[in-house]
C-alpha cells in the first residue's frame, strides 16, 4: 500500500512539474510581447520566477476531502503558494488560503473551515505529508504516521545559506490556530527554548501578509532582538512571501524614538557603555508614578523651540499658555490644549522669523540666482507674502522640524523634569544597599544640556508617554515582537508599553521600546 502511495505521488508530482513548465514557457513568451509596460513585465518576470522556485518543491501535502452538499471526492495539493493551471484548475492550494486549514488539523473525519461567509463543513478521508526537495519526491507520509514529517524535516540538510528548509510543512494544529487567529488586541505567545516560537511567527507574518495584500509591507514592522536574527529574516520571509518585510532591532527602534520625540535636543547619548542599571524596572515605575502623580501643566518645565538660534516659541509663550490652561482637565488634556494654540499661532510665528534680520541674513548669503529659481512662478502682492514664500522655500526643512516638534509635544522638557528626581533615586539606591558603580542614567553637563545612558532613554522615553499625549510616530497596522521582558509583565506593562530590559533574559543588554497603539503578536518566554 505504501509503494502504491509513493508512485501515485510521482506520477501526480510529474504531471504538476509538467503544467509548471508549460505555465513558465508561456509567461515567457507573454514577455516578447510589444506594448507591455514596464510594471506589467515585472509582475510577469515576477511570476516566473516564484513559479521556477515552486518547481523545487510544488507542494508538502495532500488532504482528500469531501465538501458539503458535494457528492465528490477533491484531491486538494497544499503548497507555499497558489498554482493555476491555463485552465484556471487550482493544482495547488496556497497553505495560507482558507481552505488550507483542513490541512493542518490533524485529524480525519468531520472538520470546518473559515469562509468569508462563515463556516463550512468538510469530511476528510486522507491526509497525506509529502516531501519533496530538488524536484524529486524523497518520501509519502499518512495521517497515522502524523510526526514523520516533521522529524524528516528537523533532520534535513540546510540550504546553501545555512536555513532550515521547510517550516511551513511541518506547522502543527495548535501552531495553526495561532498563525490564523483574528485577535482584537495582543497576544502573547509563551513557551520554553526551542519550542517553535520563532518559526510561528515568521509563518503568522508570512499569513498575514497573505491576507493583506492591498496593504504596503511597511504597514508591517518586525523587532528583533539583535542583527543576526534580523539576517536569518531576511533570508527567510521572501521565501515565505515573496516580500521584504521591514524589521529593526529594539535598539535601532529605541534610538529612533529617541530622535522622533526630539530628546536628543535637550541630551547627549553616553559614549561609555555599561550594563549595570541604576535600578531596577520596577523602582523606576514606581519612582515616576509617584512623581507625576497630581502634576498640571503649571509643574512642567518647557524649553524653546527655534530656527537657526532664534525662538519661534518663547518660555514666555509658555508661560502665557499655563496661565489660560484648564487645571481642572488630566494633565495629558491641558498639554493637548497648549499644542492647539500653539499650532494655530504657528504660521504667524513662522511668517515672524521670516522677516526677522536673521532670516534676512540668510537671504543676503545666496546669490540672486538661487533666489530666482526659488521664487519662479511664485506671485506675491506684498512685502510680507515675498518674505513668507521665500522663507518656506529657504526653511523647508527647519519648519518642518518645528511643527513636528509641537506635534510630538517637544516643547515640554521631560529631561529637565526627570533630572530633578535623580536625588531620590539616589537615596533609594542606598536604600536598597546596591553597591556596584553603575552610572547615573541623567545628569548635567556643560550648558543646558545632560548626558544620558542607554537606562536614561528608556527612563526618557516612558515618561514622556506618561506625561505628554505623544504616540507612535508614524502608523503600523502590524507589530511583532521576538522577544518578551517577561519582567516588564509581572509589573503589569503591556507588551506596547515595554521599557525597560528583562532582569532575568536581558540584563541591560539590549535597548528598549516605547510603543503606543500597535496590534499583534508578541512572543514571551517561560522558564519552566
């Protein structure tokens, strides 16, 4: 009976490799053809390599099933994507499609699958693993011998850049249910080393790409714990999907927040690096919370924001500002309602500096040639429209920077706020009786400037989320995490809210994230 199996799957396995081959030669000649543009002979070459790619290996598995209200038997193919016939016949089924979870459950007899109109029921006679690697079929697994395949496939060699080949075949009914399931706010996914973490959620980025295929890629970020995990991604994701996948370490994300909420304006990141902490995790939390508890917009320090040394905004606008603000309102209210004001005084503050002696110096350093080409087409009725177009063109990028520095809220000084509570995390420190040298994560330095440790950003960055309305800086319908500070969540953070590194897992080594309003998956891990 097996070897009957075995050379039903070759011959099956030649005629799909034969329909590939035919598929290849007339998208081939498709190319030849005249008035194709460009985009359409890339979405054809496109097409013809991921199916010279599928020759390799067409697909991993097969499930016999009978749909409701259907009298026949369907042989269905499952693959790492989609394969049409000219025909328009499905020969393989795309294993993140729908239909391609009866695959993965494990089981014969009666199942159920996720339509758009709801569920369906099937019945499935045989379910059937098959490898094949190099375009031949090296061998035929039934459902009763369910683990087979992914010891065959733990066991195989790795290709030329040292990645394990095969994941998406050995996916397991529980993995399954992770992969595709439809949360409405994070989840978190534990269990201990080497447990196949990592893998499911490389094939969940893999699914959910496939589901959002009108969506950009980089609607989707991936944080990883450090490059060379971020090089196996690279490697692996396209040969998922077909994509790149935008990804960065916790410590590049961190010291782009960093740089986005303007904090390097006011601190200079530490060149001495270490990894001792001042204190732990949660004597920070705890050491902000009681700081900023009952404070108003009046307790806050603010600095001001400028162009080429001259303010646009002073301390005494600031001041103004607190003086009509509503105390009654939570803090993060009464700042909202200073960034509104201060947003609509903008372009007059701007069209100021504009016509100020300074902006009009810079006017005199440029030849009347940049000035010309500047203002071509530009038609001004007064003095002050001239100056206001010419400064726009000449301050494109500095006004751009100080409106995002109002919408990141910038104007409150959080360093100068969070510097003044250094002596009682001092005291603590000695209260707890720690000893080691570790450095104080903020202190001052020459001018008005301080100087900050890889713990003072993080310090930096979740006090402005607690202080300020300030969210993520730009839009991703999709976050993933590889790897959880299961301390931050004994503490209660949410996943999106992580700050500082994990005591146990972490120890200072890797920076950390402040995160707002992200949606997806995050992976923790259990000591047991």
């Amino acid at each position: 009976m097996k070897n009957q199996s075995f050379q039903e799957e070759v011959q099956h396995l030649e005629i799909v490799q034969d329909l590939m081959e035919q598929k290849v030669a007339i998208e081939k000649n498709r190319l030849q053809e005249r008035d194709l543009d460009i985009a359409r002979q890339d979405t054809i070459q496109y097409g013809i390599q991921q199916l010279e790619n599928q020759l390799e290996s067409p697909y991993f598995g097969r499930i016999d099933v009978q749909f409701e209200k259907d009298e026949r038997v369907e042989k269905m193919y499952i693959g790492p994507a989609t394969f049409f016939d000219e025909d328009d016949n499905v020969q393989v089924y795309d294993w993140r499609a729908p239909i391609a979870s009866l695959f993965y459950e494990g089981t014969l007899g009666e199942l159920q699958y996720e339509t758009p109109n709801g569920f369906e029921k099937a019945q499935a006679f045989l379910k059937r693993d098959i490898v094949i690697r190099k375009g031949e079929l090296k061998s035929v697994y039934d459902i009763e011998n369910e683990e087979s395949l992914l010891m065959d496939a733990l066991s195989a060699p790795t290709n030329r850049d040292g990645h394990l080949e095969g994941i998406t075949a050995t996916i397991q009914k529980e993995q399954n249910e992770i992969i595709r399931l439809n949360p409405k706010d994070w989840f978190i996914v534990n269990g201990c080393a080497g447990s196949g973490k990592t893998t499911i959620l490389l094939q969940r980025i893999a699914y959910l790409m496939y589901q959002a295929k009108d969506k950009r890629m980089s609607d989707m970020l991936l944080l990883s714990r450090n490059q060379l995990f971020a090089k196996y991604v690279s490697h692996v994701i396209p040969s998922l999907t077909g994509s790149e996948l935008y990804q960065q370490t916790l410590a590049q994300h961190t010291i782009e927040l960093y740089r986005k909420m303007y904090l390097h304006k006011t601190t200079a990141l530490s060149q001495v690096p270490t990894r001792k902490v001042y204190l732990t995790d949660s004597e920070w939390i705890a050491l902000v919370h009681r700081n900023i508890e009952g404070l108003s917009a009046k307790d806050l320090p603010y600095r001001a924001i400028g162009i080429k040394g001259q303010a646009v905004f002073t301390m005494k606008d600031y001041q103004k500002l607190v003086e009509s603000v509503n105390t009654a309102l939570p803090l993060q209210q009464q700042l909202t309602q200073m960034q509104t004001v201060l947003e609509r005084t903008l372009k007059r503050r701007l069209t100021k500096f504009f016509m100020s002696e300074k902006a009009k110096a810079v006017y005199e350093s440029m030849n009347a040639m940049q000035i010309e080409v500047l203002m071509k087409d530009v038609e001004t009725k007064s003095e002050t429209e001239y100056y206001q177009a010419l400064g726009q063109k000449v301050f494109e990028k500095e006004v751009q920077e100080v409106t995002q520095q109002v919408e990141m809220f910038a104007f409150v000084d959080i360093a100068a706020l969070v510097v003044k509570w250094m002596p009682e995390a001092k005291i603590r420190r000695q209260e707890l009786g720690k000893t080691d040298n570790a450095p104080l994560p903020l202190k001052k330095i020459e001018g008005s400037r301080m100087q900050v440790t890889a713990e003072g950003i993080r310090l930096l960055q979740y006090v402005a989320t607690r202080v300020t309305p300030v969210r993520d800086y730009t839009g991703f319908s999709h976050l993933f995490i590889d790897e959880d500070c299961k301390t931050c969540r004994s503490y209660g953070l949410e996943p999106y809210q992580l700050l500082f590194p994990c005591e146990i897992h972490c120890s200072g080594r890797y920076l950390p994230i402040v995160l707002n309003g992200y949606n997806d998956f995050h992976i923790g891990k259990t000591t047991s």
